[in-house]
C-alpha cells in the first residue's frame, strides 16, 4: 500500500533513486560492520565519513538546485547558508566540550578564554541544548537569506547582478567571520569537538550513524522536493524560471514565490551544513569562500539542474574525482576543476540528466498522439496525467 | 466626452517617451463596460505600448489613467492590476514553454495565487472539467499533455488566448490574436471574442481588416501615438487623413 | 663673546668645508675613514672632528655603523669596512660606495671600539651632519626628528645652521625644532611662550606631543596657552585628517576605477560577465613582473624606463589572453549570462593555476622605478608619487577610452554591434570580429590596471580575486554602459571605504560598504546613471 502512495508521488525515477539509494547505504553498513577490515570488500570508517560528506554536499546542493534549476535563481553564496548551519552545530559542540578543554573552563570554550574574554556572548546562548542548535541551524540561514532575499526579490534585481550580490553577501560573511571579536573562533572557527549527543565524535559507530542520518536526511529531502516541484506551486515557479514578467501578468506576486523557495533552500542548506561538521570534525570561515559556493553550483550544472537526481549525482561524482585527484596529482585538480566549468556550460547546459533526457526526447518525437499514454521515465518531465 | 463613471478604462492624455522619443502622444481613450473595441493604425503607432500602460509595464510620464472610474492604475504593478481583472494576450505569443499545454492552462486560471494556497492544491474534478472545456475552444485537447515548445506559431496563439479565458477577466486586452491564424480560425476568433464582449470589456488590436470587420465594433485609429479618428470602420476608412497614413498604402 | 666665537668656528668650518668639498676625492674621503682604524680613543675623536667637516653625506653611513658598532677594518691592510651579519654569514660593505664587498671571514676583521665619550660625540657629529645634508628632504627629517626627541644637545648646530639656510620649509622645520628645545630648557616665560606660539603655527602631530610633554612642567599662565595652543593643532589636524582621508580614498578609488573600466566595457557595454576579469588584471601584473627581470638582467640601463615597455605589453598580453577567451568560450554563450558567469569562472581558475605553476605560489616583487617612489609632503598630509601618479593614469586611461568608444570607427561599430547585432551585419560590420576586440579591448584594459597594481602591491596568483566583487560594485554602482558612472562610482566606494575605516576597521568597513550597495540597488537598480530605454534590456 505504502509503496502504490511512493509510485505515486515520486514517479518511476523517484522512487527507484529512493530504493537505489537506501540499499547502497545499506550494504555500506553491512559491509563496515560484518566484513572484516582486511576483506576486500570492507568499506573503511575513513570511506564512511568520506562518503557521509558526500550526502551533505548531495543535500547541499539539491538546496541550490531548487533555487536555481527551478526558479531561475542562481546563488552564489549557497556556501553561507550551508557555513551558518554549519557553525551552530559547531557552536552547540563546543558547549558539549564542556570543562574537558585544554583551559577547563565549564562554559567558555576555549578560544575564548584565550582570547581573555570573561561571559559567554549573549548569541552563544542556548547552544548548549541540542535542539536548539538544530532549530538555529535551519532559523539562522533561513533568516538571513529571508532579509536578502526580500530586499532583492522586492525590487527585481535579477540575473548576474543577483548573483554577485550573493557572492558579495558570503564575501562579506567571510570577512566577519574572520575576526576574533565575532566570537566564533576567528581564523581557527570551530574544532576540537569531543562528543556528539554524548556519543564520542571520533568513534567509527558514531561516524557511521551520521553517516547514515545524513542519508536519511538526504532521501527526505529529496521526497520532499519532488513533491513540492511537482506541486502546483512548483508548476508556477518554474513558469517564473522561464518567464517571469509573464507570470507578473497573470497576476501571481513573483517576489513570494521567490522569497518562499529561496528561504527555504537557505535552511535546507543550514541543515546539510549541520550536518557536514560533526563529519568532519570542524567548521571555519574558509567554508563562505565565494570559490567553494561557486564550486557547489557546478555539481549541480554537471549532474544536471531542474532535475533532482542531477545535483545528487553531481556532488558526489564531483567530489568523488576531487578526492581522487587532489591525492594523486594536486597540482591537476584546479585545471580539472576549470575544464569542467568549461566544458559543462558549453557542451552539457543540461548536465549528465539531459543526456538520457535526450534520447528520450527522440522517442517523443515519433508520435505525439502516443505521448499521453507514455509514461515518463525521468522526473523533470515525469508529469502526472491530469 | 465620455462620463468617468461609466467607463471601464479611461485614458486621458496620457504621455509617454522613451530616451527623448514620444511613443505615446497625448492620448485619450474611453472604453465602457461591455464594450467590444478594436485598434488599428501603422507599425510603431503605439498600440502596444498602450497595452503596456494599461498593464503596468510601462510607466506613463504625465496622464490620468483610471479602472472602473476610480481606481488610479499608474500607482499599482502590473501583479496588482492583473489582481483587479485586466488580462491580456501578448503580441508576440508568450506562453510557458517548458511546461503542458494543460499546465498552461492551470497555472492560468482563475485561483487563488497566493504561496501557500498552491502549495496545497489540489486539482478537483471541476477543476479539470473546465480546463478540458477550455481546451476543446482553443482546439488544443489532442495536445494536452505536449510541451508548450513544441506548437507552432498558431497553436501558441490559441493557447494564450486560452490562458487569457482561464484567467476569467473583466477586460480582455489582446494584441493582434489572428497572426499566424488560418482563415476560417481568424473568424472563429472574431466570433469567440464577440461571445465574451457580451459579459466583458474587449480591446483588439489587430491589422487584419477582414478581422476587424468581422467584430464589426468601433474601431480606433491610432497614428504616431495619438487618437487619429474613431467611429465605425465603414467611418474610418472613408476618413482621408486615415487613408493616407494606413490604409491607402 | 660666545656668539663671537662661534662665528669665527663656523666660518673656518665653511671655508674648510668648501675647500675640502671641491678637492676633496674619494681617495681622501676613504683615507680619512680608514685613519678610524688606527691609534686610539683620543686619534679616533680627532678623526670624526675632521669627518665632521668634510660637509659629505657620504661619512654619515661610516658614522652610524661606527656608534653601533658595526665598523670593522682588515687586520692585514687596515682597510675599514662594515660588517653585516645576515643567516651566520658575514657580509661586507664599503663604507663609503655602500657596494657589497662579498661574504668575508669575521675573523680577518677587528672591531673599531668607541667609548661613550665617542659615542656622544658622534651623535652630535651626525646630528648637525644630517641638518647640513645636501638634500632639503634629509634636512627636514633631522630638524623633524630633534623636534620629536627634543633634543638639546643640536641646539647649537640647529643655531648654526639656521643662519645659513635658506629653503624655507627646512627653516620652518628647524625652527620649530628650536622652540621645541627652548621650551625645556628652563627658558624665562616670555621665551616659552614664544616657542609655544611657533609650535602651534608649525602644527601637527609632532608638535603637538612636544606642547602635551610640556604641559606638565608649565606654570599656570603658560599652561593656559599650551593648552589653547593645543586645542588649535587639533582643530587643524582633524582638517588634515579629512583631507587625508579623501586622498587614501581617491588613491583606493583610482585602483578601483583601473580595475573597473574593463568591466565597465565587457559588462557595461557588451552585457558579458566575465569572472576571469581579476585574472586579466593578474596577467598585466606578471607581465610587468617579467619584463622588469628581463630588462634587469639584459638592459639595465633601461631599468628607469621599464614601466614604458610594461603598459602596452600588459595590454597586449591580457588583450590576447582575452580574445583567446571571447573566441574559445565565451562566444558560444551569448545570451546565457549565468553559464557565461560559471564558465568564465572556471577560466579563471585555470588561469590562476596556470600562473601558479609557472612562477609559483609565493608573491612576487615588482620594483618601483625612481620617479614614482618617495612622496612630498602637503600640510600635515604625505603623498607619495606612486599613489599620485596612478590616480592620473586611472583617469588617463578613462579619458582615452572614452574618446575611441565615442569618435573612433571601431567605436562607432562597437556601439553598432552592442545596439544591434543583426542590423549592424547586414551593413557590414563583421560582428564576430567587433566582439572579440571589445572583449580584448576591455581585457588589455584590465591588464594595464595590473601594471598600476603592480606598482602598489605584491604580485601573486591570487591578485585578481580581491577585485572582481569590487569592481563589478562600482559598475553596477554607477551604472551598466556609463563610464562617467564608473569614475564616479570608484571614487564615491574608494572615498566611503576610507571614511569609515577609522571608525569601523577595515574589515568592517568593507561590508558596511557591500550592505549599502545592497541597499542601493534597492533603490536604483540600474545604477547611479543608468541609460533608459530598450537598449539596456
Ligand atoms: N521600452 C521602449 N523603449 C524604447 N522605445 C520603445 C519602447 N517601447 C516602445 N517603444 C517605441 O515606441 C513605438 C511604438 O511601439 P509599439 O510597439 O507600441 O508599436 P505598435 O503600434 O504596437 O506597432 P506594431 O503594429 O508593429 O506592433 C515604437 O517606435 C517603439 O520603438
Ligand atoms: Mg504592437
């Protein structure tokens, strides 16, 4: 029964990706767990975490997709939201070190004592509840892209010149972050953390239910996107993607469309990045970097965007040859990394999706009477019938 | 001329220019309700950019622009004017291309629009009742589910006329509808505009004469931004200065 | 009696010192300072009362590394030298040419000693050296400095000297220098008072500290009017401050209006957004880097005159690079201004590895020819000629550019293409070719701004990346497709930053600043002198 609901809201492509998915994290587990270390097979703590960050990239920038793939918007500060969300976990972490850091105090962590300062900020408040982190995780992006994002919807500054105000917005974010008198850490951001609900941070069990949490939350996300493009809100915004000003004519308020979706995709971004750190253990003002928000966005291009499975696919076969090449010849990556860029505007504008898209299209264009029959076999046009 | 209360549309000398060119001269217009009115005159005689202002697109420079005898439309965007009932059809048809021809017509018709509301929605038995009522006027049934990409130049126009029906509007602006029409369309349109000027206020503007004959309306000369004659079209087109600026060429 | 004296002294100094002057050839100078390495305390004193009437800037060097010790001469010659100690190794200098004489054994070399008795003697001998130093500008940094220590002990040679200067600016200094001295010591009220007066009209900071340091000492009538005195440096001050300010800020605002031209033509005028933009910037600077190695190994001579080879080189490097880019990506994206931003981007890292692994990561220094380093000194303002020069060569280039897109024919076609493409081919335009030169035009610019920047700042792989935000700031700032809008946009960010960095710091400053410009599109979306109509859109 559950399944026939599934089929029904995720079509053919989503609800495969969904069981695709589940089952490679499951084997992934198994295979850390029951198989030996030595087995051939054995998938290592190391690999698990490697691949836990994956996911959030993957949820990261799904977050971006539906900004940009669906609503024409593209946002180059996704960094910032996913680094917001990324510093509250890191914040509520740095309290649950309690009086084990290196100067012992019970409430400041320590770079604040080092740095001399004798309360807690009054912003630091409340991180020391696990729940409240997670909600400032999703509230604290979402917040700042909502005042962004209505300042610049409200007067219709679109295109480049949106895109540059966000990269200037995670320049700026990234400049404040640096210094010390923020009160997160400065340079050095956040690090050291010990436990994570208790559970030691550093141990392989503790690893792989992350990893498998953010998979889970990966999965959602994405069940929840589809249903939410496939919505007739979704319908609209992607009329808003390929012609605004129409959309202004048919009487819909463009601007609440886009605050709606983008606020949204910040918090979504928040919980990818709250996700990410206690993965790897630390967050610092390097993540705003407007390069690695830009980098985010060509996951997405290269998996391909208006689609939901594109961007999963792209972040982790992105990041997969990054992991692999920044190793073997670091020198190469950043060439790579441009070619891509390159070559995937140019030659794939609908990434490694629109390849199959095409060859589907050929079989559309043999006979249109039978194209209400035919069931789509990719989500971006798998269209209900009415 | 014409009292403001009755009027659906009032335009009254209204101004605008663009980098130093007058592209709207002075012109005034009236329409009542239920008034079924086309608009001819040469390219660039400000047709549409009296759509333009009527909509919202363009802001005039000086003018009284009125809906209903007393709401001023120069102080509200375009979403807000299209809130109080004015549609309009585009002259060069613009239709969502990536989408359905049915999903055209839904995104168009005349339901809530707020975030929250279609974020919700449902699409309920009547819903899709009336959008495959529509779609056997606009002959696009057999297309339904087609991408909106795909039609050919004529389709595209059946189906913003289409999208203009859904929308349901108490004045109905459309801008050259016949272009790209087969003969026997052309007069079908003529017909279906004529039907919906019963309840509604209509405004054409086209160059097909035949057209225009057939709504058998009053009919406005517009050159150069002004209101060069109005009447009937057998008025107009006796008119010497009409003829020498059009139709005599 | 004394005043006498002291004239008949300083007149046979001044005869002695013209006539040692004349004849004097480096030969003698060297003699002299070799006789520092023999004899005693007592022959070493005599030595440096001669020195000091040589009347050369020369023996200032020797002197100096005398009092600190660093003056050695060759156990075997008794040749003298300056010994520098640099990673345990021992570097010797000429005391005199000031050229590098190699790596030595220390152990060849023996100290020259002097006592305090020494030591005192050759500040006094350096001190009224450095008010007699043939440069005016070295003048002022001496009397500059006795005013900043109040120093008592050049009373005497500041007196001396005073009654044969003539520039007026090293007076004012030396006078000021005076009444610093005059002040402290113990002078009658009438005296003080004057000297407070001439403190206050000489101004600045200097002064000011002086009359903050006498406060204490003062009786109350006097205090009143050190006070007073005070209060007027700090009203003049706060005007320099302002003043300097502006200028920081103009200085800030040509940098940016450089980098922000050649946006202003690939953006402003052919709507393409080009991320690699920074990295045109970066190649003009590498260019200027390269060609100032060339010419220092090959043709020194011309060393002065490198900057003349740097700009069109740099121009014509970025300009190639450019067209390269426009022909290779950029021209199968027209009309994709969001795969035209990633793709561009993704040129940019390529092009900064590239850089990276040809001259490596670190920062490489360009050196400023003589004429653009140093600075003069206006009020309590300093301005260096680097900065100066570049705010005339900003506005320079603007100008220059403003009269090809206007008058020239290749302006005309390119305004035709960018109005419309298809009208302007089909009377002839090759519009292929327009746009690869507007793009190279725009790129060349951006590489002329790198030999400006060069000037200013380290040269690395990573220089450009600083500037694409800002300068896609200004433009949008002053409006897309308006180069007066660019010039004023530049200045307007360049003088907002300065003004608020003292208040804010930096950082801060700066995002005050991206927030306001967030803001002000709010309001003005295309910009502070945005171009109406259909053109645009
Ligand atoms: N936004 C604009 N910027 C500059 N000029 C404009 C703008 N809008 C309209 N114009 C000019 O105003 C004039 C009137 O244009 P309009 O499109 O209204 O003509 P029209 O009567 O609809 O002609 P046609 O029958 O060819 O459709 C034209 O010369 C056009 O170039
Ligand atoms: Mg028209």
């Amino acid at each position: 029964m559950i399944s026939d609901k599934f089929y029904k809201y995720l079509g053919i492509s989503g609800s495969s990706f969904l069981c695709i998915m589940g089952g490679a994290i499951l084997i992934i587990v198994a295979s850390n767990t029951l198989l030996n270390s030595d087995h051939p097979l054995h998938v290592s703590s190391y690999v698990v975490t490697l691949l836990g960050k994956y996911l959030c990239y993957a949820i990261l920038a799904i977050s971006i997709d539906l900004v940009w793939g669906y609503c024409g918007v593209l946002s180059l500060g996704h960094g910032a939201f996913f680094a917001l969300g990324g510093y509250a976990m890191g914040m509520h972490l740095m309290r649950e070190i309690g009086p084990r850091g290196v100067y012992g105090n019970p409430v400041l962590p320590d770079f604040m004592v080092f740095l001399n300062w004798k309360e807690l900020p009054w912003y630091w408040y409340g991180f020391d509840m696990f729940w409240f982190a997670i909600l400032m995780a999703v509230v604290a992006p979402a917040l700042l892209a909502y005042i962004f994002g209505w300042l610049a919807f409200r007067s219709r500054v679109t295109g480049v010149y949106l895109s540059i105000m966000t990269q200037a917005l995670t320049f700026a974010l990234l400049l404040a972050f640096y210094r010390n008198d923020m009160g997160f850490g400065g340079n050095n951001g956040l690090t050291d953390f010990k436990d994570v609900l208790g559970f030691n941070i550093q141990e392989n069990r503790t690893r792989l239910v992350l990893f498998v949490i953010s998979g889970l939350v990966l999965m959602i996300t994405f069940m929840f996107s589809k249903i939410l493009v496939d919505s007739k809100y979704g319908k609209a915004l992607i009329a808003i993607r390929d012609s605004e000003s129409r959309v202004r004519f048919l009487g819909y308020r463009v601007e609440h469309y886009k605050l709606f979706i983008w606020t949204l995709s910040a918090g979504l971004a928040g919980i990818a990045g709250a996700l990410y750190v206690p993965q790897v253990g630390i967050i610092n003002p390097s993540e705003f970097s407007p390069a690695n928000s830009i980098e985010a966005v060509l996951w997405v291009a290269v998996g391909g965007r208006g689609t939901l499975i594109g961007p999963v696919l792209g972040a982790i076969l992105v990041n997969g040859s990054k992991t692999i090449l920044t190793s073997a010849f670091p020198e190469v990556w950043l060439f790579t990394l441009g070619a891509i860029f390159i070559f995937v505007t140019i030659f794939l504008p609908k990434g490694i999706m629109g390849l199959f898209n095409r060859s589907n299209r050929k079989s559309n264009a043999s006979g249109i009477s039978k194209i209400a029959g035919l069931r789509k076999i990719f989500i971006f046009d798998g269209k209900k019938d009415g | 001329m014409a009292d403001r209360k009755d009027t659906v549309l009032y335009l009254d000398n209204i101004s605008v220019s663009f980098d130093g060119f007058k592209a709207i001269n002075h012109l005034s217009l009236y329409i009542t309700r239920g008034e079924l009115r086309a608009i001819i005159g040469p390219n660039g005689a400000g047709k549409t950019t009296m759509m333009d202002i009527i909509t919202g697109k363009t802001k005039p420079d000086t003018g009284t622009l009125l809906f209903n005898g007393n709401i001023d439309l120069k102080k509200l965007d375009e979403v807000s004017i299209a809130e109080l009932g004015i549609g309009r059809k585009f002259q060069k048809p613009t239709i969502f291309e990536n989408q359905t021809v049915y999903d055209n017509i839904l995104l168009s018709l005349d339901n809530p629009r707020g975030v929250i509301a279609n974020l919700g929605y449902v699409t309920t038995k009547s819903t899709s009742d009336k959008i495959d009522e529509l779609l056997e006027i606009i002959r696009l049934t057999k297309y339904k589910n087609l991408e909106g990409s795909n039609l050919s130049h004529g389709q595209k126009q059946w189906l913003e006329i289409g999208m203009l029906l859904a929308q349901d509007p108490d004045v109905l602006l459309v801008d050259e509808p016949a272009a790209g029409m087969t003969d026997a369309e052309t007069a079908d349109t003529a017909k279906l505009l004529i039907n919906i000027a019963k309840t509604k206020s209509v405004i054409v503007v086209e160059h097909d004469m035949e057209f225009i004959r057939a709504l058998n309306s009053k009919v406005t000369v517009l050159h150069e931004g002004a209101v060069l004659a109005e009447g009937s079209l057998d008025q107009v087109s006796k008119n010497q200065e009409v003829i020498d600026v059009y139709l005599g060429r | 009696m004394k005043r006498c004296r002291l004239y008949k002294s300083l007149f046979i100094g001044l005869l002695l010192s013209c006539f040692i002057n004349t004849h004097l050839l480096a030969d003698t100078l060297n003699d002299t300072i070799n006789s520092l390495a023999k004899g005693g305390f007592k022959e070493r004193a005599k030595v440096i009362g001669l020195m000091s009437r040589l009347n050369d800037d020369r023996i200032l060097n020797s002197l100096e590394a005398l009092s600190a010790g660093k003056l050695y001469f060759r156990k075997n010659n008794k040749q003298v030298i300056i010994l520098k100690k640099e990673d345990n190794k021992y570097y010797a200098k000429d005391p005199v040419t000031k050229s590098n004489l190699g790596v030595v054994q220390k152990k060849q070399f023996k100290k020259i000693r002097v006592n305090n008795r020494l030591r005192r003697q050759i500040k006094l001998t350096l001190s009224s050296l450095k008010l007699r130093a043939s440069s005016p500008k070295d003048r002022i940094l001496a009397a500059t400095n006795i005013l900043k220590t109040i120093d008592k002990s050049a009373l005497k040679a500041i007196q001396s000297q005073l009654l044969i200067e003539k520039n007026k600016s090293v007076r004012k200094a030396m006078i000021a220098a005076r009444a610093s001295v005059i002040l402290f010591n113990n002078s009658s009220n009438a005296k003080q008072i004057q000297s407070i007066n001439i403190l206050m009209k000489y101004g600045g900071r200097e002064a000011r500290s002086v009359l903050t340091r006498f406060l204490s000492s003062a009786n109350p009538r006097v205090k009143k009017i050190t006070e007073n005195a005070i209060k007027t440096i700090d009203v003049s001050l706060q005007r320099w401050t302002f003043i300097q300010n502006v200028w920081y800020g103009l200085s800030l605002g040509s940098v940016l209006l450089l980098a922000a031209i050649g946006l202003a033509i690939t953006f402003g005028v052919m709507g393409v957004i080009n991320m690699a933009h920074g990295e045109m910037v970066m190649i003009g600077a590498y260019t200027t880097f390269v060609v100032q190695d060339l010419i220092k190994a090959n043709f020194s001579h011309l060393f002065e005159y490198s900057l003349a080879f740097s700009i069109p080189l740099a121009f014509i490097v970025s300009g190639l690079v450019g067209i390269a880019i426009e022909r290779g990506v950029i021209r199968y994206l027209y009309g994709r201004p969001l795969e035209t931003l990633l793709a561009t981007w993704g040129i940019s890292l390529v092009l900064q590895q590239t850089v990276r692994s040809l001259f490596g990561p670190t920062n490489q220094e360009v050196s400023s020819p003589e004429f653009m380093s140093g600075a003069f000194q206006v009020g309590q303002m300093t301005i260096t000629y680097n900065r100066l020069y570049i705010i005339f060569f900003a506005v320079f280039i603007l100008l220059i550019l403003l009269i090809l897109i206007k008058k020239s024919s290749f302006g005309l076609q390119m305004r035709a293409v960018t109005q419309n493409r298809l009208m302007a081919r089909s009377m002839g335009i090759r519009s292929d070719w327009v746009d690869a030169l507007t793009f190279g035009l725009g790129s060349g610019i951006a590489g002329i701004a790198g030999v400006a920047l060069s000037q200013i700042e380290n040269v690395s792989p990573n220089l450009g990346q600083a500037y694409i935000i800002d300068s896609f700031m200004v433009v949008v700032f002053g409006g897309v497709g308006n180069l007066w809008g660019t010039l004023v946009g530049a200045m307007t960010l360049g003088v907002a930053n300065k003004f608020l960095e003292p208040f804010a710091g930096a950082v801060l400053a700066k995002i005050m600043v991206l927030i306001f410009i967030i803001l002000f599109i709010q309001k003005r979306p295309r910009g502070m002198f945005a171009l109406k109509g259909r053109a645009i859109e």
